[in-house]
C-alpha cells in the first residue's frame, strides 16, 4: 500500500498588483493529481500556466489557496513549510522546455547533485543517478559532459535528475516542444513509465498538439481559470 | 557534496588559468615593489654593518654622513680616541660620483678609508670576495662586485687612475651604489680636486688680493695657496667602543666635550629609513595601495562575469533546492581559487626576476605570507559583488 497521496490544489489564486490595478493570474484554480498519474496542463500564452507553475514549484507565492502534498499542507493562505528550498530539493522535480544541466557537471553527477545537496553520501547519490539513467537507457553516456549529449540524452538526464529525489510531484514546463514527434513521444512514454514507477504526480505544461492526446486528464486554463476535462488518454497502457 | 566551485574550474579551467596568470604577473609587480621597499632597506643596515662602527661622529646638527652633507676637521679623530670607552677612531669621506672605466661609467659611493687594518679600523670592507685589501697608500681600490669592475681593472676618479687590487659584495650605499674604497687622502683630495684652470684662476685671485700677498710678510702668500690646494677635512668620524661601554653614554659624552653630533646605531637606522628613504617608501606604499586596488577590481570584474555567464545554470541550481550559501560559497571558492593561482604565478614571476632588477629586491618569506593573505582578503571582497547579484537571481527565471 503506498503513502503517496500526491498533490491536490484547492482554490489556488495568485493576483498582482493592487486595487484598480489588480490582475488575477489564477483565480480559484482547484486540481488533483494522485500518485502515478500523467496529467496536462494546457492554455494558450498568457492563460497563467507559468504562474500556476511556479506557484506549484514554491518560486513564487500564491495569494490564497491551499496545497496539500503527500497529505502535508504545503500552503494555506501562507507557506506551512520554513525552508522553501528544501521543499523544492527533496518533494518537487523539474523538467525544463530546455534541459538546462549543469555544463561542468558530467551526465552522472548533474542527476546526483541533487540527492548530494540533499546530504547524500557521494558514491550513493552516483549509484541512485546511474540507476535512473540505466531505467532511462542513457547508462552509456553517464560520464558525458552535457555538451558531448544530443537533445534527446539531455532531456532524458533532466528526467533522471527530477526524479533522482523520488519527489511526490514532477512540474515538467513543456519538456518536449524543442523535440521532434518521435522523441517528443518517447519523452512523454518514459515520464508515464517513470510517474507509475515511482508513484509521483506529473504535471506536464504543453501546448504540443502531438502529445495532447497521451493525456487521460486535462486541466485547460485561461485566464486564470482552469476547467478540468478527461483525455484520449490513449498509447501507453 | 562535490565542489561546485572546482568542477566549475575544471571545465574552464583555461580561462581560470589564463587570468590567473594576468592577476599573477600584477601580484608579482606588487610583491617586487614590496621587495624594492625592503631592498632599500637593506641596504641601509648593509652600509652601517659594513661600517663596522658603533659610533657616527659628524658636523654638529648635521644628519650626515649619508643623509646630509657633513665637514669635520681630519685631525677631530685624535680628541674622540682619547674619550672614555672608545677603542678606534678613524677618518672616513663618502661621495657619491661617478667613477670611470674606459669608455663607460659607473654610479658610485667612493669611500675614503683612512690606513690602518682589518678588523681594527672602522670603515673597511669586512670582507673580500676577490684580491687583496688596499696595501699602499695610494691609487689602490677596493670595489662592490655589482660595479661591474674586476680585479686589475684601472678606473678612473676625477684625474687619478686606480687599481682594482679586491673585489667585496653587498657593500652599497643606501641608495644601493655599489661602493669603491680607496686610501683616504686621495679621497680627500677627490672631493675637493679642481681642474688646472680652476687653481690657476684661484692661485691669480689669492695673489691680487692685498690681504694675502703683502710684501712685508714674505711666504704668507704661498701658505695661504698652499691651503686653498689641500683638503683637511673629512665626512665624519666612524668609532668603535671598548667592551662595556654603553654607545648612548659614550656618545653623550662626545657630544658634551667635543661639540659635536654623534650617533649611534640605532639612531642611524632611524636616519637612514624614517629620513632618507621616507619618500621612496611612501612612494612605493602608494603603488602598492593602486596595485591592490586595480588587483581587486580585476578579480571583482573577472569573478563577475564568470557569474553572469551563469545566471541560468544558478537560477536552475536555485529552483531545483541549492541553498544560497552554497552558490555563494561556489563563487567565493573561484574567486580564491583564482587569487591562489594569482598569487603562485606572482611569487614565481616576482623570485625568478628580482635578480633582473638593477637595485636590490629582497623578497622575504613573512612579505610573502602577508601578500598571500592580503591577495585572499582582496579575493573575497571583490567576490562579494558577484555574490549579491547570484543571490538576487529569481529561481523562476528558470521557469520562463
């Protein structure tokens, strides 16, 4: 029987500004996503999915609302947890549009970075990282600056890294739109094999008509405004 | 935890190594200015040792004989030997000209040392490296090795010619001027030596003047000539004491019945560093304050945009839970980093061409421990820049 209760919003809102000139950029934004779950979050530019994001990832606060991870309230009308940063290391996992690893980091050791700041032993943190790559079959290029990596690779040790944690929850920000539709579909295949292998929630922010129908849920927003609505939800179970 | 910092340095390690070397060749300028300072004073302490006196008798309230100029009457040694507690007492002349070898000259501090012998009169060159010490009583010299002279070289001062008969080392004047010895009466005569017109003008203005030339005092016009061509003075008087004397008590002493300054050891060094090379070291004290400030804000400038050049990797390091100490302390670790690799580029630069420089550098190990520090201390400061700006960099950045 697992713990993981995943993630659950409840009446999320971020406004900015104040009085007249006030701009609600989420209002009253409920969500749930259990354990294992693959869900999309998808809304034209400006429809407040960056906002919603980064209010998910703890990088801004919200206004009001509430946000319970692993059954832990993360924020009630105020951050519940002191230490934001340690929130992001060790309960949440990102997945980038571009990869963005660390250049002086070799393949192995920008996935383990994380467990280490988490004060993980070296050599354990590297066997855990070498183990999602394996998973990821990017095992061959473990020792690999990023630069000697293709896209593909890349994107696949960014995964590795966001998972390396076992975070409850993964924000991946349009991780495939750089990629073609054949690799964009293997991104989308192994963050499913990965959400299901380590029962986290992922919350994958698109607007890339090829992966849209890989979705079983779909949370649409627009301006502000999020109306959930089930998927195709076809090709990978 | 793996340092962030090294890796850092690792993967560019060209651009590190290549400022490094830059700041390097800056730290080693600063060290060697350093080296310049303490040079000049070692020169000093190398003059007075070399003097082998205890005490410096000299014009009264003059700072000579090295700081101003100083005239004693030659026979004034006579009445110091006979104060209580000295042992010798000899003559010396300094002057600082310079002294020709064929074609070529040389900047020098010629000394007159008055006859006697080692060890037992003040003002000769302790030690040789080459020859002999001066023997005869004239046209014999004793040179500095960083004269360029050598043994059997004859050289030249005013219209006499000299034999390079020993060859010492270290032995300069404050100013770092090698030293030339040579008998005291030719150096007398040196300071004061004319050309031949010159004393036929002098010898014509001492006969038209009624004063001297009277014809009912026959002979008083070839004594006062003969006065006008001799020189009966000396620079000062270099003494030595007699075990258990006190130099502050004998020097009282001289001072009270003789009229004259006198100086001891202690008090020449104050001379010879809070006076006479004051101005260099203030000079050189303000290049090196320009020095640390330019060092200081290369690094800053360096370390600052190495950082900017990472704003995306550390606002990716922020969102994904790197706390701010660590990134702060990445940038620190470079900016040492780069200052370490500085500093041994610097001393290696500053050891190797000290020798090249043409007055003495004398580079000590506790100038070095100070450098080494100060160059860390500048290190930091100038990396405290580039760690507000990391600090402020928005996690969300990473976002988009």
């Amino acid at each position: 029987m697992s713990s993981r209760k995943g993630i659950r919003i409840e009446g999320l809102s971020k406004r900015y500004g104040q009085g007249d000139t006030a701009v609600f950029a989420l209002k009253d934004v409920n969500m749930q996503v259990a354990p294992g779950e693959v869900v999309g979050l998808i809304g034209p530019s400006g429809s407040g999915k960056s906002t919603l994001l980064k209010c998910l990832g703890a990088v801004i606060d919200p206004t009001a609302g509430r946000m319970v991870l692993d059954d832990e309230v993360i924020y009630d009308e105020g951050w519940k947890v002191r230490d934001l940063s340690a929130l992001r290391r060790d309960k949440i996992g990102f997945v980038f549009q571009a990869p963005y690893l660390i250049p002086f980091l070799d393949a192995t050791d920008n996935v383990a970075l994380l467990s280490m700041l988490a004060g993980v032993p070296n050599a354990e943190a590297r066997a855990k990282a070498l183990e999602l790559l394996t998973a990821l079959d990017v095992q061959h290029r473990a020792h690999a600056m990023p630069s000697a990596l293709s896209g593909g690779e890349q994107q696949r040790v960014s995964i590795a890294r966001g998972l390396v944690n076992r975070p409850p929850v993964i924000l991946a920000d349009e991780p495939t739109a750089p990629l073609d539709s054949v690799r964009a579909m293997a991104v989308i295949r192994i963050l499913n094999d990965m959400a299901k292998r380590f029962e986290a929630a992922i919350i994958v922010v698109t607007h890339d008509e090829k992966i849209i129908p890989t979705f079983k849920r779909i949370y649409h927003i627009r301006d502000g405004v999020t109306h959930e609505e089930l998927g195709e939800g076809r090709g990978f179970d | 935890m793996i340092s962030l910092a090294g890796r850092d340095i690792l993967h560019s390690w060209g651009k590190f190594v290549f400022t490094g070397i830059g700041l390097g060749l800056l730290i080693g300028v600063t060290l060697v200015m350093a080296g310049v300072y303490r040079g000049m004073v070692d020169d000093g302490k190398a003059l007075l040792d070399n003097s082998g006196a205890d005490l410096w008798v000299v014009q009264k309230d003059t700072l000579g004989p090295y700081a101003e100029p100083s005239s004693l009457n030659d026979d004034a040694y006579r009445a110091i030997l006979s104060m209580p507690g000295v042992a010798q007492a000899a003559n010396v002349t300094y002057l600082n000209m310079q002294v020709r070898k064929g074609d070529r000259d040389v900047r020098t501090m010629v000394v007159g040392i008055a006859p006697g012998s080692l060890g037992v009169t003040p003002g000769w060159p302790p030690y040789l490296v080459a020859g002999r010490q001066i023997t005869r009583a004239h046209y014999e010299a004793v040179a500095d090795i960083a004269s360029g002279f050598k043994l059997g070289d004859r050289l030249a001062i005013r219209r006499n010619h000299y034999t390079v008969v020993g060859l010492t080392r270290r032995m300069v004047s404050s100013s770092g001027d090698p030293m030339v010895f040579i008998p005291l009466k030719d150096a007398q005569e040196a300071q004061f030596l004319k050309d031949n017109d010159a004393i036929w003008q002098s010898r014509r203005r001492s006969e038209a003047n009624p004063a001297f030339n009277r014809p009912a005092v026959p002979g008083l016009l070839d004594a006062v000539i003969a006065s006008q061509s001799t020189n009966a003075f000396v620079n000062g008087v270099l003494v030595t004491l007699k075990p258990g004397h006190a130099p502050e008590e004998v020097a009282e002493s001289i001072r009270r019945w003789r009229r004259l300054t006198v100086y001891t050891r202690v008090q020449m060094e104050d001379i010879l560093i809070s006076k006479l090379i004051a101005t260099s070291a203030r000079q050189i004290g303000m290049f090196l304050a320009i020095l640390a400030v330019v060092s200081a804000t290369i690094v800053a400038f360096i370390i600052y945009s190495l950082t900017m050049d990472k704003i995306r990797e550390i606002a990716v390091l922020k969102l994904i839970g790197t706390r701010n100490r660590t990134i702060a302390g990445m940038i620190m670790q470079q900016a040492l980093a780069l200052g370490v690799i500085g500093f041994v580029v610097g001393k290696i630069t500053a050891t190797f061409s000290a020798p090249i420089f043409p007055k003495y550098v004398l580079l000590t190990p506790m100038d070095s421990i100070v450098g080494f520090f100060a160059v860390l201390v500048i290190c930091v400061l100038a990396s405290l820049v580039a760690i507000r700006m990391a600090l402020k960099v928005d996690p969300a950045e990473a976002i988009g």
